[in-house]
C-alpha cells in the first residue's frame, strides 16, 4: 500500500476526519490526502504547523522530558493531531471539531511504525 | 473554593495527574498545585510553554479556524494538557504519559468555565 492509500485509509475510518499529510519539518508534504470539499488552506497550514513543530520539538528539548510523541491543537473549528515519525517526519490527521478525537489518535499511533519503516526504505 | 482548592481537586480525580496550574501568557502561574514528590522543573516548563503557547496562538490565528481551545502535548515520559480561559490566561495539566488522557481533558473543559468566571471578579 503507497502512502496515499494508507493516509486516505485513516481519513476514510475517522468519523469527521478531513484529511491526513506525511510531512517534513521543512513544511513540505510528502503526500497528502485531502477530502475534495475542504476549504482549508492546506498548504499554509502545512507550513504553519512545520514552523510550529519545530518551535514544540525545542521546548521539549529543554524540558527534557523524552521526546515528542504527539501533538493535538484544538479550535473553535479544527482539531489537528500530529504524530513524530522520526528527527525529520511527522504525520498530521486534520478533523473537525466535533470529529472522533480517540480513533484519530489511535490509527496515527498504530500506522506511525509502518510509516517509519516505508520511509527508511 | 480557592483556585488552589480546585486545582488540587482536578489532580487528585484524574489516575496519573502530577499537578495543575492556572498561568498567564507571561509565564507566571496565578496557583498551582503539584504533588510534593514531582522533580520536575515546573518553573522552567511554565515559562517554555507560555513561550510556545503565544506562538500556537499565533499560528491559529493565522490559520483563522477559530480561537486556540485546546492543546496538548505528549513526550516519552510526560502528558501537558492545556486549556485557553481567555486572552490572558489558560490552565494546565500536567500529568504521567499513561495518565488519564481523557479524564484529564474532561475535568479541564468542566472547570474552565469556572475559572474563568473566578478571573473575571
């Protein structure tokens, strides 16, 4: 299964799920799945969120609380939740508020490894 | 009850909870509660996370999908949970990385209300 398959398969189990992006810290996705109807800026979101991470990952640094796991960042219309991949990949899961928050957190978990490993290849 | 009373109370109802506080964008806690036995550096992690906290803001607001509602960010060993009470202010906490997630948000969400009346007088 490519990475689109696998990301369009999250989106399609999370009720309210809106799209789903495997992306750098440079904030330049490596592939995304986006549902057709969304008005979201997605682009300027990914780079917003690029900068915003690595702006998270230095104060967990200094925190030195083990590293970054996830992210969640809920407003009044969005939910995003993140998940570190590794030092330079992450995994964003875009929902509407009201969307299943829990399911969303737990495919990102159980898909993260596989992802890691189709990324060392 | 006190601000004090009622973070205590929120630590002690949620399994894997290490401490609450009320905190302004300046880094400086109104009260908190945290248990005797935390040996973490609460004060630096206040003051790193209301640093990140103006720079999520600042990224939601350009976003433009509504107003920072909620944020939270896990680490290999520790759980932050935040909740926005107003332009000045948000609620924090802090607990295990096996805690209860849910709960913990829960209790946040029920109480913000609360706090946010108690700031206002």
């Amino acid at each position: 299964m490519s990475f689109r398959e696998r990301l369009k398969n999250i989106v399609e189990q999370v009720d309210g799920a809106i799209g789903a992006l495997i992306m750098g810290y440079d904030g330049i996705p490596i592939d995304e799945c986006i549902l057709p109807d969304v008005s979201l800026d997605v682009q300027l979101l990914a780079v917003e969120y690029a900068t915003l991470l690595k702006e998270i990952k230095r104060t967990v640094d200094v925190l030195k609380t083990g590293g970054m796991e996830e992210v969640s960042i809920s407003t009044g219309e969005l939910r995003v939740v993140i998940r570190a991949l590794n030092e330079e990949f992450f995994l964003v899961l875009l929902m509407v508020k009201d969307g299943n928050f829990g399911l969303g957190r737990y495919l990102l978990r159980l898909n993260a490894s596989v992802f890691r490993e189709m990324l060392q290849d």
